[in-house]
C-alpha cells in the first residue's frame, strides 16, 4: 500500500481544511485495523460497503469505505505536520496476508 497523492478539497461541508488521500489499492479491513492504532476506530460492516471513521483525539479525523482507493482526512486549521506524519505512518505499513 503506498500513499499516490493528497488533495486539497475546496468547498466540502465537512470542514474548512479536508484533504482526500490516494492509495495505490483499494483499502481493505487490515489497513484499517492499522490505521486504527491512531486513535479509535469506529467500523461498521452492516452497510453493503462497510465504513470506517478515526478519531485520532485533538488531531484529526479519517473516513473511508472498504474498496475504495480513497479515504478523507478532516484536519484542523494548520495540518502540515499532521500529513506528513500521516505519510510516514502509511509508508510502514505492510500488508497482511
């Protein structure tokens, strides 16, 4: 799983400073876990397309769906740090199995 590209979303309702990530495959329920470990993971497999939030506390928040190769970051004002250490976070990932 590597992270392609961060895009700036302009106009969304869920924030003022919201970025959308790119993977270079679709998210899966490991990848989730393991973002997971940042904070508390809320995940729902009632839908036909399971969603995940993650709250990490005071920092920011992630949003996906299993399958897509997206997933939304809402950050707060200044983020800088924040996706970089998003990215640093993402490139140790090894995938499971």
């Amino acid at each position: 799983m590597k992270l392609l590209h961060i895009k700036t979303m302009e106009g969304c309702l869920e924030g003022a400073n919201v970025r959308d990530a790119l993977f270079s495959k679709p998210v899966d329920v490991n990848f989730i876990n393991y973002l997971g470990n940042l904070g508390k993971l809320i995940y729902n497999d009632k839908m036909d397309k399971p969603f995940f939030k993650i709250i990490v506390r005071g920092q920011y928040t992630i949003k996906g769906s299993v399958g897509n190769s997206t997933l939304r970051i809402i950050l707060p004002e200044s983020a800088g740090s924040i996706i970089e250490s998003f990215g640093n976070y993402v490139d140790r990932y090894t995938a499971k199995p």
